[in-house]
C-alpha cells in the first residue's frame, strides 16, 4: 500500500513545516504502509528536513520532461532529485485541464522522471461528462496506453499509476468502491498486457478523489486499490494518518 498526499497550492514555508511536523507525529511508524508527501516546490527542502530520517518520503507535483534549459518557471528531474523527493506526480488532471498538459507531454515527463529514478506517480481519470457519456473506461484505456508508450520496467516499485475520477476531485463526491474496483481492474488488465503478469500485478494503482478517513478503509479493501493519492485531507495531519491507518486493513 502506498499513500501519498498532493497539498497542492497549500503551505507557505512555516506551515509547511508545521503541517509536515505534525505529519511525521501523527503517522509515527506506518508499518509496511509506504507515505509520501508532495509539498509546492519552494517548500521541497524545508519539508525534507523535517521528514529525514522517518519513513516519510518526498515528493513533488510536477516537472519539466527537458534535464536543464530556457524554460522560465519550470524545474526539472535532475533538480527534485537533487533535493531528496522520491515520487514525482504527473499528469494531474488540474495540469491537464489548467495547463494544456497532454498525454504526449506526460509520456516524456514519466521517461525523463525515471531516467533520474524518481517514481512518477501517474494520474489518469475520466470527466462526468465522459462518464455520464459512457467513455469513461475508453478514456482511461487511451490515457494509460499513451503515458505507458515506449516506457520500459524492470521493478513494480519504478512506477505507481492513481486513477483520479476528475469528477471526485475535491467535491466531495467519491466513487463507490465498486466504481472504483471496476476501473483499476480495468488498468490492471492494461497493465499486465504491457509489462507482464508479474509487475502488471504488483504494480500499485492508488485511487484519488475526495478520499477521507471514514471512506478510506471500503476503498483500500477493494482487490485493485493499493493505496491513495490524498488532497484535501492530506493538509489535516489527523486525517492524513487515518487514512495511512486505513491502509492497514
């Protein structure tokens, strides 16, 4: 199980400290339970200084797919691994939706991200539109399939894929276990077809989306579901340890 919390736009320096302090004392040992948590850029190092030495692992929410360059107000791989993340987010549905982000751009995004050995975690969700349209599981099978093209792995533990409904992100509305087990089986099957019965399982798929301590524990048990890629209730360190807690059952 791996849970990770994106706080997004959220922390200016000292509560970013504070809330990572108060994530490391909530979570205390979290047992096979992998943690990380992707704080804005500018608070990358400050919160690595505070988690060094726990079981909490860095990570960012975003990169650049080029090592160095004139690209003003980017960072790239070479960059966040320099200053301790593990995890890289990419493909998150508010880039895709705020920042044109495409799946080409998320395809060399998750080369460059391993090639530095950071581990992306890759976002992939349907709208309601294309859910109430009946597209949803043609639109994650597309949206898999190209950030997955010409990408070769050797170890289940290089990559993590959430299924992010953007329909669930941040309003409150979460889909069902059953919905979400449909999907990540779905994503699962893609998964074993590309890399083979042995990493296409162990590979985690974390479900994203208004997920919260008294929803957590029906989605984890769910077969396909490793784990989540928390929001909101990343940035309450009672509620973000719930959810870790959770991941135990």
């Amino acid at each position: 199980m791996l849970v990770a919390g994106n706080w997004k736009m959220h922390t200016d320096r000292e509560e970013a400290i504070r809330l990572a302090e108060a994530v490391v004392a909530e979570v205390g040992d979290p047992g096979s339970v992998q943690v990380a948590v992707c704080p804005p850029f500018v608070n990358l190092e400050v919160v690595r200084q505070v988690i060094e030495g726990t079981p909490i692992r860095l990570g960012a929410q975003n990169m650049h797919y080029e090592e160095a360059g004139a690209y003003t107000g980017e960072v790239s791989a070479p960059m966040l691994k320099s200053v301790g993340c593990r995890y890289v987010i990419l493909g998150h549905s508010e880039r895709r939706q705020y920042f044109g982000e495409t799946d080409e751009d998320v395809n060399r995004k998750i080369k460059r991200a391993l090639q530095y050995e950071l581990i992306p975690i890759v976002c992939v969700g349907e709208t309601l539109e294309e859910r109430q349209a009946g597209q949803a599981a043609a639109v994650v099978e597309r949206q898999v399939r190209a950030a997955l093209d010409g990408v070769a792995l050797h170890s289940a533990e290089a990559l993590v894929i959430a299924y992010e409904p953007v329909w669930a992100i941040g309003t409150g509305h979460t889909a069902t276990p059953e919905q979400a087990q449909e999907m990540h089986a779905l994503i699962r099957r893609l998964l074993i077809d590309r890399y083979g019965e042995a990493i296409g399982r162990a590979l985690h798929i974390l479900y994203g989306g208004s997920v919260k301590p008294g929803n957590a524990a029906d989605l984890f048990a769910q077969p396909d579901v490793d784990g989540g890629l928390i929001g909101g209730a990343s940035l309450k360190a009672a509620d973000f340890a719930a959810i870790v807690r959770a991941a135990h059952c």
